[in-house]
C-alpha cells in the first residue's frame, strides 16, 4: 500500500488535499499534519512513500524540514509546495533534498498526474529490480 504525508500549515488547504487524495487513491494510505514538529514525531513510526511539504510551516522552514526528513528516509520522494515558481525557489528545493516542487494554487489534476508518475516509475524501478534480482538467482 502507497502511504503518504502532507505536510501543511494552513488546516483547510490540508484538508482539501487530504480529501481529494483519498477520493481519488482509496487505498493510498494519507496522513497529514499542521507543523514540522508533528512531522518529524510522524515520521518515527510512518514510512511514507510521498511527502508533500509547504515551504512555509509554523516555525518551520519547509526546506529544513525536507532535509531533516530526506536525511531519514532517503527514499521517500519529497514533493515541495510552494506559492512562488522562481528559479531561486526551484534552486532551493533542489539543495534542500526535494525531488518536485508543485504550485501550492496548481489544479488538483496537477497533482494527480505529479503523483501518478512517480509511483508508475516506483513500480517499473521495483519490477526491474526483482528481475534483475531473479535472473541473479538462476
């Protein structure tokens, strides 16, 4: 089962896509949290697959956090939300251990279709893994 995280300061824009997620993917498994301190407490017992994590959090700089989070779990894909699509912040995102970086206002399709491609290349990385693997085996 896919799990993910949403990491979201404002509680409606965090309800909206944690909803529309689990409308969309019922089996995914989606857990979403205000702050980065309730993210990190998550992330001891929660292994995500995706983590959708807003660039500004309360008392939290979404960016740090992503760092704390990929230094963890180094195959968790982090997507960053952000309201600004500059190269500065796409720059930013990148150093900070961030895989995507998606438009906080994007249509809910955007994010589906974000979400989609990565979990189809998980699968075809993990079937050719398992060939590969048992290939070894023969």
């Amino acid at each position: 089962m896919d799990q993910a995280v949403i990491i979201e300061g404002n509680p409606l824009f965090r309800q909206a896509l944690e909803s529309a997620f689990h409308s969309r993917s019922p089996s995914m498994e989606v857990v979403s949290v205000g702050n980065g301190q309730k993210a990190i407490e998550l992330m001891e017992t929660f292994s995500p697959d995706l983590v959708f994590i807003n660039v500004k959090l309360p008392n939290e700089n979404g960016l740090e956090l992503t760092r704390k989070i990929k230094s963890r779990h180094p195959d968790a894909t982090v997507i960053i939300v952000s309201s600004h699509d500059s190269p500065e912040y796409r720059q930013a995102a990148r150093l900070s251990g961030g895989d995507y970086l998606i438009l906080k206002e994007s249509p809910l399709e955007d994010y589906f279709g974000l979400i989609d491609s990565i979990l189809s290349e998980r699968e075809l990385h993990q079937k050719g893994f398992q060939q590969e693997k048992s290939e070894e085996l023969r």
